[in-house]
C-alpha cells in the first residue's frame, strides 16, 4: 500500500495520482499494468445495467398491453359492450404495477412499492366491488379491513427490521408469526362479514403452527449465536 508523499493519504494500489493533492505516485514495487486499472468500477457498468432494467421493463409492458387492447376489443365484437373485460382491464393495470415499478425504481424501493401496491389493490377491489351485480358490499366490511391490516402488519416488520436490524432467521420467524396472526384476522373478518360474530374456525390449527414455526426459528437462531459466543470465547 502507497501513500502521498506530499499529504500522507493512503492511496490504492492502482492510484496514478493522489485523490486528495493530485500529486503523480511513483512507486517501482508495484506493476504498471496494476496501475492502470481503475480504482473504481467504471460507470459504463451501472449504466448497462438501468438499460437493462428499463428495457424488461418496457417489454413487459408492452407484453401485456396486447391482452389490454384485445380483451376490450373482443368484449365488445361478441357482446356489443364492455361487460367482462373491466375485470381483465382492472387485473391487468394492477399487474403492471405489482410488476414494473420495483424493477425501475431506485431508492427506497420496498417502502415505495409498499404503498403504491397497497392503494392500487384497494383501488383495484374497489372497482370490481362497483362493477360487480351484487347486492352485498364486501368491500367495506371485508376486503378494506383485511387489506389495511396487511398493510399495518407489514409496516412493522419494516420498521422493526430498520431499527434492530435482526438476522434473517428472525426476520422468517417474525414474517411467519405475523402471517398466522392475519389468517385469524381474516377468518374473523370472513364471519362478522357472514353475521356469524367474532369466530375464528380454521385458522386455530394455522396460528398454532405458524407459532411453534416461530418459536422453533427462534430457538434456532439464538443457539446459533451461543456457538458463535463459545467458538469466540474458546477461539475455536
């Protein structure tokens, strides 16, 4: 390892010049051919990739805009309206954006992705509520619950996993405990939608596996830091 003789800044191996002075380094135990390396990726690298991204991007949406200009244009030649084709229109743009924008978004993408899926699935159950023929309103008192409750729940994972910061077993374990405790929300929220009350049928065996799934992870994990406590301590 070089360092500047002019302000004493450690330099790379393949450094020409010194970031901080610009001052040339001569060092004759080191390679030229080394030198001329680039101290950093070159930026050509991430540029390919955002092409690459932009253009799956692009040739999924243009994948499924065929069955979005089709489906409409059949719906209409058979029937002389547009009657089943909403649904095919509906579930199609929500696709597009489950799909295309994590793959083109740059920061934040999980959070980002969170709510704009949250919204489009509400906005999405909404429409097929309105252009449904039937006479009960299962949107308000059963797809909006459930889904603003998946929603809640997976805000705090996130935020539990952005300020502990825990492995990835615990992460499974606490996204399996989670997932029991919404089969029993929605299992609730199928019987008052139903006029059976506050009940709870099939998902008592799922929670109850969903928590010896958890505790089994956990158990798991914390023997695996007291191996590496002990392989510390003994420098095994």
């Amino acid at each position: 390892m070089s360092y500047c003789v002019n302000c004493g800044v450690e330099l790379n191996s393949n450094e020409k010049r010194c970031p901080l002075c610009s001052t040339p380094v001569i060092n004759p135990n080191i390679d030229n051919k080394q030198m001329d390396l680039p101290p950093y990726p070159p930026r050509s690298e991430f540029i390919v990739e955002r092409k690459i991204k932009n253009t799956t991007a692009l040739l999924i949406s243009v994948v499924l805009l065929v069955p979005l200009l089709v489906c409409p244009l059949c719906d209409y030649l058979v029937t002389g309206n547009i009657s089943w084709s909403l649904y095919v229109i509906f579930g199609i743009v929500l696709g597009w954006i489950l799909i295309v924008p994590p793959i083109i978004m740059r920061h934040d993408v999980i959070i980002k992705c969170a709510w704009l899926d949250f919204f489009s699935i509400l906005l999405f159950l909404y429409l097929v509520n309105m252009i449904t023929p039937t006479k009960s309103d299962w949107f308000d008192a059963l797809s909006l619950p459930i889904v603003c409750l998946l929603m809640i729940m997976l805000m705090i994972i996130l935020i539990l996993c952005k300020i502990f910061r825990p492995r990835p077993i615990t992460i499974i374990a606490l996204s399996i405990f989670m997932l029991g405790l919404f089969t029993v929300a929605v299992d609730i929220f199928t019987n008052l939608f139903l006029g059976k009350g506050i009940t709870a049928y099939w998902s008592l065996p799922a929670i109850i596996a969903c928590t010896a799934i958890t505790i089994l992870l956990l158990v798991v994990s914390r023997l695996a830091k007291l191996k590496a406590i002990i392989r510390k301590k003994m420098h095994i």
